[in-house]
C-alpha cells in the first residue's frame, strides 16, 4: 500500500472516508500520493482542504494516467458514463476497484481494455464513520495481490469479508441495506423509551447506544448472539417479557422477509445494469 499510489473518480462520502483511512488510519501514505476527481469544485475544494497534499482534478482521465490503483467511486447511474471517459486512458496494470453498487465485475471489463484487473466492492455508510462492513469480490483477471490490497483499503474504514461475486447482492440485502433498518430499529426503541417517559433526546442516546454497544460486545467477544440474549435474560424479569412480546410481533420472521426482499431487489437491479453496460 504504501508504494502505490491511489486515485479516486468520485469525491462523494465513501472516498472521502477511503481517504481519511488512507492517510490518517495507519497506512501511512502520503498525501502527495492521492488524487481524487469530481465535476464539483466545491467538493474538491473540501476535500483538499481537510487533506492538505493531495491532488484534485474535475479530470477522470488525470486520475488513470497517475494512479496505480483508481477507485470507482460514482454512482451506478453514471458509470456507464464515466468508463468510457477513461477507457483509453487507464494505464496497462493499474487495479480498478469499484464501489459501484449492483455492477459486476464482468460488465465492467467488458468496457475497459481487456485483462483489466477488477475488484468489486460493497460497502456501507458506517464507512464514513470507520466502522464500515466491505464484501469484496474479484474479476476474472485480478490476482490474490489485488484482493488483498483492497482488503487492506477497506480494512482502514472497517471490517471486510471476501466473498464469491454470486454472494454479492446477498451482501447488498444484509449489510448494504442493514443501516436502514437499524435506523428504524433505534427510532422505534427511542418512540418506546417516550412512551414510558423518557425525554426524546434521551431516548434516542440511550437506544442508539445499546445497539453500539451490544454490537460491539458481540463483535469483541466472539460469542454466539443467543448465548448474549441469554445473559441478559432473568427468570421472570424485565428482558424475557420484551422478548416475548418482540417474537409475538414477528420482528425476528420480519428482519429475515427484509434482506431476502432487498437481496431480491439487488439482483433486479443488477440483471438491469448488466444489460446496460452490456447493451
């Protein structure tokens, strides 16, 4: 990591993060080996002032001719776009890494010259927070070098997992769309502590906490979640009457109809994006 030198087609939130990771979590990369570029002046102006030393450019094609690694970091709208603004500029051996959500890898080679080396990603907002979950997944020509340099990319904004392409759109259900539903899990906590009189700020610290914390517990302690439910939960007490009214409610059947309903949706997507770029 600390040879390469790193750029960025996209300033948005997750490139910001890549970014502060990058130079200020431990990789110790200088700044004068990042570039980024975006259309707004204004981001980059941002960018540029929260890390003096790296370069910014509204050029996606200055960004291959200095970059051994190029980022992909636009929406997926827009991607189909941005590859062909530098096909003709990628440099022979540079790695493409894409966090492009719902494009393959296949649809991305198929736009780019060929034998480029491509690493798909998926991560989630908490990336921005350094506390993100990252999938990531090969093309046909990327090398196990490849992958473990974008493992150690997104190893700085959090934890990462490897994972077959076909698993991806599953990734996108579960922690990709997982901070959504989370967010509504807090908010209802918070509605519930009003509703025995807490205060709304209040409430809202103390749920978002609890579900920080018990994440963190499970995390540092390796422990199966059940075995952690169960120390919580007294003979008689507080925590088993919550628990009964929650499976009552269907929360646990709910939570598993939503990832599977996002999963699907992902693949929809997809399936329309590959036709795209292919088409």
């Amino acid at each position: 990591m600390q040879q390469k030198k790193i750029g960025f087609i996209g300033g948005g939130n997750m490139a910001a993060a890549l970014i502060r990771g990058l130079l200020h979590g431990g990789a110790f990369l200088s700044p004068q080996s990042v570039i980024v570029s975006d259309p707004s002046k204004a981001r980059l102006d941002l960018l540029h002032g929260e890390h003096n030393g790296i370069g910014v450019t509204t050029s996606n094609a200055e960004v291959c001719a200095f970059a051994d690694v190029v980022v992909l970091a636009v929406k997926p709208q827009i991607v189909d776009k941005v590859l062909g603004q530098i096909t003709h500029s990628f440099r022979e051996g540079s790695l493409l890494v894409s966090v492009a959500a719902g494009v393959s890898t296949a649809a991305i080679e198929a736009k780019m010259p060929p034998r480029t080396r491509v690493i798909r990603t998926m991560p989630n907002t908490a990336a921005t927070v350094l506390a993100g979950a990252t999938a990531i997944s090969r093309g046909s020509h990327a090398t196990d070098e490849d992958v473990e340099l974008a493992e150690q990319l997104f190893g700085l904004v959090g934890r990462t997992v490897v994972l077959d392409e076909t698993l991806i759109d599953a990734v996108t259900g579960l922690s990709g769309s997982g901070p959504a539903y989370l967010m509504l899990i807090i908010e209802a906590l918070a509605d519930g502590g009003v509703k025995v009189g807490l205060s709304r700020d209040t409430a809202l610290m103390l749920a978002a906490q609890t579900v920080y914390g018990s994440a963190k517990l499970l995390l540092d302690t390796g422990e199966h979640p059940g075995r952690l439910k169960d120390m919580v939960t007294s003979p008689g007490g507080t925590a088993i009457a919550g628990l009964h009214t929650l499976e009552a409610g269907g929360l646990r059947t709910t939570l598993i109809n939503a990832v599977e309903a996002a999963t699907h949706r992902a693949q929809e997507l997809g399936e329309a994006m590959d036709r795209k770029l292919r088409g």
